[in-house]
C-alpha cells in the first residue's frame, strides 16, 4: 500500500470515506508550488475540522486549509504539506440580523453567493476582493488581498467582529462576538486576517454589514504623465470627496486593461488611450449626492488641464471597477512569467513611483503601476519566459524594490511569482523588525506547527 493510499485508509477511519479524496487528479489540483498533499479532507462541519486537527496533531501532519484554491499561490510553499483541508462543505448562515445589520458565516460560503443574499435585504459586504466569483469568505479573509472598497469602508479589520476557529491544539476557539460592540476581551479574531491559514482553522466568521447605496458613478481622467496624474490625485484627496476607490493606472496598466475589456466592451476600450497616465475615481451614495461629485471632479480635471475627462454612468462604472477589482487575477496570467509586487507606502509621491519605473527600465523588462487606494501599489513586471536570464533580472529586480519600499518607510511583498523565483527570493522580503513577536503568536495558536507551516513571514 502506497503512503498516500495508507494516508487515506488512516483518515477514512477518522471522518469515513466520504470526507477523503485521494485520487491523483484531484490532489494535483491542490498543489502549491509544485507541492502536492497526500490527501484532500473535506470536513462538513467544525467538529469535524477540529477532528482533522487532532489527527494531524497525532500523526505528525501538516495541514493547508483552502476554499476555491484562487489564491493558492500567495506566500511561499510549504514546509511540509500532507492534508489538503477544502473547506467548502461549511456554507451555511449562522445568523443574519438586517435590523442589527449583523451577520455570522460559515468560511467556505461563496462571496457572491452571498452577495446576492444580502442584496436582498438592500445590504452588502464591502470585501470586493478579486477572484470574487469564486473565492470563500474565510478565503478572502484570510489571504489578506485588498479590496477596492477600502478607501470607504476599510479593511475587513473594521468591519470583522468576531470568528470562530480550530487552534493547533484542535480546539474549537471562539473570539468577539455577534454584535458591533463586544467587550469579549481581545479581538484575537484580527489575527486571522492575511494570515493565510497559518494559524488557525477558520470555521465561521462573524461581520457588521453595509447599506446598498442608491446609486453610483465614476470619472477616468487621462494625463499625458505622472506628475499630472499625482497632482489631480493629490487634489481630489484635498478635496475631501468622498469616494469608493480612487486608482492611478499607468500607460502600460491602461493597456492591459483596455485588452481585458475589450473582450466585453470594445467601444469602451477603445476610449482608455494606453498613451496616457489616467486616474479612475468611483463614488456612491444616495441619488443627489452621486451628481454633485460627479460635477465637483469634472471641475477639479479641468483645473488640472486633464488631456480628458470622462463621467461614466453607472453600468460602465461597474464594469471598469469590476476589472480593476479583478486585476491581481488577470495581471499574474498577462505574459508567461509575471512578478506581481504589492507594496504599501505610508505617503507614494511621484518620485516612489519613478523610481520604481526606473527598476523596470535599467532590468528591460516591461512594467505596470497601479496605485490603489490607502497607500498601495501594485508593481507588475512581465517577461516572455523563465529562462536563467528573465529569473536573473526578476531577482535584482526584486531586491532593489524591497529596497525601496523599506527607504520609503513601507513594505513591499510579492504577491505572485513563478515558482522558479521563489526558489531564490522570498516573496516577503527582508525580515521584519516585529519578526520575534510573530513567531510568538504563530507558537500561541499552532504550538505543533501543524498549519501551513513555512507559507508565512520569516518561515511562520
């Protein structure tokens, strides 16, 4: 009997055969890196994922908890990686209260399955995070991906209330609570946030919602360079408009999004000119409030001699915005080896982003900005093939961003890579100073380091 087959005798009499997977097809589409589990749990509660725990615990096992498997590749491969735990069996709702405006979810539950259900109840989740057709709720958490809802509502740290989960003791933990304001104690719950997996089993997860606004728009305004796009950047910021996101998409950028909307909308590619530096502004509210941002932008572009200026209605707001939201999925599948930096600035001036243009440049390899909402900004670099010469100039360029990222008094990350690079950089980057106090925690949690070990920061 092979290990893998002994794997799933060992677990079959745990969960029953129902629960375990391990077919050779359907382990391979779990892979990480190149790395394979030896089989593939699917626990239909959390008693049941506790058990996978105390299994793993016993045996000595490593365990990888995943939902639509969308963002698999984030962070770095496995130390070791035995269990593949799919956690789309839990995707009931808990509890919904539209008057409490209170809602508690099982992890593997489809955000846009429940989109839909909120929307019913007028309300909404403002996690509009990419691979949004597919990606869990517990996933969308837990990889710590942005959401181009951001700069209006936050990061799920501001919306997330309370969790329940399985520690690496395979104990079922609880943290904060059902309602906005809880005096549980710490809000350990937080910690799960972008911790992929590597400290806990997420089970169910507990939010504050959202009002559907009435209605929205957006503007695109184009610039000849960067420096005209940052100041009518920086002049909306001053303006104190409030909007849903705001993205400066540099010409290379323009291009990319123009092909993917081509695909649904060639007479609106057609009106991005991938010449150009342009900033996208989308806003909401109630119906005489989306108007009068509409008028105060077209007057701020004009001020700024913007090349042009365009108000998109709604329809053509969603539709942009739902490309962007979507561009960490579509950018890593964009040239045969992409490198895809997400790096968080305190303050991005204009000399930031030149400079990071400037490492594309002097490496000839192509380039992409997108400067999203809060301080990020996503650096994209494509080549045509992973040869030694492409990893070379990937590798030095990977260095010099980290570099400066931390001159910047921020952090850079990569967010995508081919594995042939992670073999030779970490895609976190230099260790960081609050490196001791994160092990300390990973210890607390998963004191057998038994979730996903290696994946995170420093080796966590």
């Amino acid at each position: 009997m092979t290990a893998t087959a002994n794997l799933a005798t060992r677990l079959e009499s745990v969960l029953g055969a129902h629960r375990v997977v391990a077919a050779e097809p359907e382990l391979r589409e779990y892979a990480i890196d190149g790395m394979v589990p030896g089989a593939i749990v699917r626990p239909a509660s959390a008693q049941e994922a506790a058990e996978v725990a105390r299994f793993a615990i016993t045996e000595k096992l490593a365990i990888v908890a995943s939902g639509s498997r969308s963002k698999l590749d984030l962070g770095m491969p496995p130390a070791r990686y035995d269990l593949a735990l799919d956690m789309t069996g839990l995707h009931e709702i808990a509890h919904f209260d539209p008057g409490d405006l209170t809602l508690s979810v099982d992890a593997g539950m489809p955000l846009r399955q429940l989109a839909r259900m909120l929307a019913e109840k007028g309300q909404f989740l403002p996690l509009a995070v990419p691979c949004c057709e597919t990606s869990t709720v517990a996933g969308a958490l837990a990889s710590g991906i942005d959401s181009t809802l951001r700069k209006q509502y936050g990061t799920p740290r501001d919306f997330l209330i309370g969790a329940e989960f399985v520690d690496g003791k395979g104990a079922l933990c609880k943290s904060g609570g059902r309602v906005v304001k809880n005096v549980t104690g710490y809000d350990l719950h937080k910690l799960l946030i972008g911790s992929l997996g590597t400290l806990a089993l997420i089970t169910r997860l507990n939010f504050r919602t959202f009002t559907l606004p009435q209605a929205h728009g957006g503007q695109v305004a184009c610039f000849s360079n960067l420096e005209g796009a940052s100041a009518y950047r920086d002049a909306i910021e001053k303006s104190g408009l409030p909007l849903a996101n705001l993205e400066t998409l540099s010409p290379e950028m323009v291009a990319q999004t123009a092909a993917v909307l081509r695909e649904t909308s060639a007479e609106f590619a057609g009106r991005l000119d991938p010449a150009k530096w342009c900033v996208y502004a989308s806003f909401e509210g109630n119906e005489a409030v989306v108007p009068r941002i509409a008028r105060d932008l077209q007057k701020l572009a004009n001020e700024a001699a913007a090349a042009g200026s365009e108000i998109l209605d709604a329809a053509s707001d969603a539709h942009l915005g739902g490309i962007l939201r979507e561009a960490f999925d579509w950018l890593r599948w964009a040239s045969p080896a992409v490198a895809l930096f997400r790096i968080a600035l305190p303050q991005s001036n204009p000399g930031d982003l030149a400079n990071l243009l400037r490492v594309a440049q002097d490496s000839s390899l192509r380039a992409a900005l997108l400067v999203r909402a809060a301080g990020i900004v996503h650096f994209t670099l494509f080549v045509e093939s992973e040869n030694e010469s492409a990893l070379h100039a990937l590798e030095n360029a990977a260095a010099r961003v980290f570099s400066l990222a931390g001159a910047g008094h921020g952090h850079a990350t990569l967010l995508h890579a081919p594995s042939k690079l992670k073999s030779r950089v970490n895609v976190w980057g230099p260790n960081r100073a609050d490196l001791g106090m994160m092990r300390h925690v990973k210890h607390s949690f998963d004191p057998r380091n038994i979730f996903a070990p290696g994946r995170f920061v420093g080796g966590i």
